[in-house]
C-alpha cells in the first residue's frame, strides 16, 4: 500500500504541470479583443522600461495605444503588473510560461497580435531599437485581416425560414408565443 501510495504521489508531482491549463494566460482572454504588449525587466529602473513608460504616459501617445486596443503587461523583478495594477503570483507565472521563451538577457519586449501570435519581440540588445513608434508601425502594418480579428461571440439561433411578408397570400399570421414562468424553488 505505501508503494502504490509513493507511486501515484510521484506520477501526481511529474505529471501536474503536464495537466495545468493551456490557456491559463492572463492574456488568453485578450485573443481577438487586445494586442498584449509584455515587458520584463529584471528591475523597476531599467533604461528601456523607465523610457517606454515616459512615451505611455504621454497624453498623444495614450490615445494611439487605445486606438491600437493594446494591452501592457509588465513583469519587473518578477512582479507582474497589468496597466499597472498588480497580477496575482499565479497569473505572472502563467504568462511567463505562456512565452516559452528560455533564458537570455533582461530586457524582453513581446508584442502579441489580437489572433494570438507574436509580432514583436526582443531581448537584450536588441530592445535598444524597441520605442512606441516601432510598435505603432510594426501594428498598423499588420494585414487587414488580423486588424479585423474578433471572437465569435455567442451565436445567437439564425431564423431557418424567412418571414413570410405582410399579407402574403396563404399565410396565415402567427400568434406571439407568452414567455415561460420561472421554475419554482422548492422550500425548505
């Protein structure tokens, strides 16, 4: 019994994160609706942060990150924060792991389109070219088609038959149907 019991706590511990939610992501509600723009940085007075949150905090650029529907998530000494109001523990990690991106050198800039893939990203070195104008450009010249991206919200029944016109020959008018009462709670 203490084999079996050894057994399925390590197959439990192996096989956990295999099962943890896909789209655990903060940002997997964002699919369709958002382009999330992710930042990590191993401090909150990191150069390319401090510069990048000086161009949000402009009023002008405000109004161009609303138009584009982005969203900024931020991980800083690995606090995650989601236009500026914190994240819990759980929802930085799961974004985290929902870049599978390895290890490599702090700054990283991620921008992610509205159909959920990456369009931007850098790291190191290379988030010395990433300012807001580069991530305006790289969405507005995004295709069409990913512009106009939205989630099907829920469909509601299409009419299988068109209405008949008004007194259209043998047709007879149909009787609006009475609404249905609410069940009844049972007491107690």
């Amino acid at each position: 019994m203490l084999i079996r019991s050894l057994t399925l706590t390590l197959l439990l511990a192996i096989a956990g994160p295999l099962f943890a939610a896909e789209n655990d992501s903060p940002t997997a509600g964002d699919v369709g609706r958002f382009r999330p723009l992710i930042v990590i940085a191993s401090s909150t007075v990191d150069p390319k942060w401090t510069s990048l949150k000086k161009e949000l905090e402009d009023p002008a650029n405000k109004k161009g990150v609303a138009d584009r529907n982005i969203k900024v998530y931020t991980i800083l000494n690995m606090a995650g924060q989601l236009d500026g109001k914190d994240l819990g523990q759980q929802d930085t990690m799961a974004l985290l792991r929902s870049l599978k991106m390895g290890a490599g050198a702090y700054p990283k800039f991620f921008l992610i389109g509205k159909d959920g893939e990456t369009k931007l990203s850098a790291s190191g070195d290379e988030t010395a070219s990433v300012n807001l104008k580069k991530i305006f450009d790289t969405i507005d010249a995004l295709p069409a088609s990913e512009k106009e991206v939205v989630v099907p919200s829920v469909a509601t029944p299409a009419a299988t038959e068109p209405a008949p016109a008004k007194g259209a020959k043998g047709t007879k008018p149909a009787k609006p149907a009475k609404p249905s009462k609410p069940p009844e709670m049972p007491d107690d």
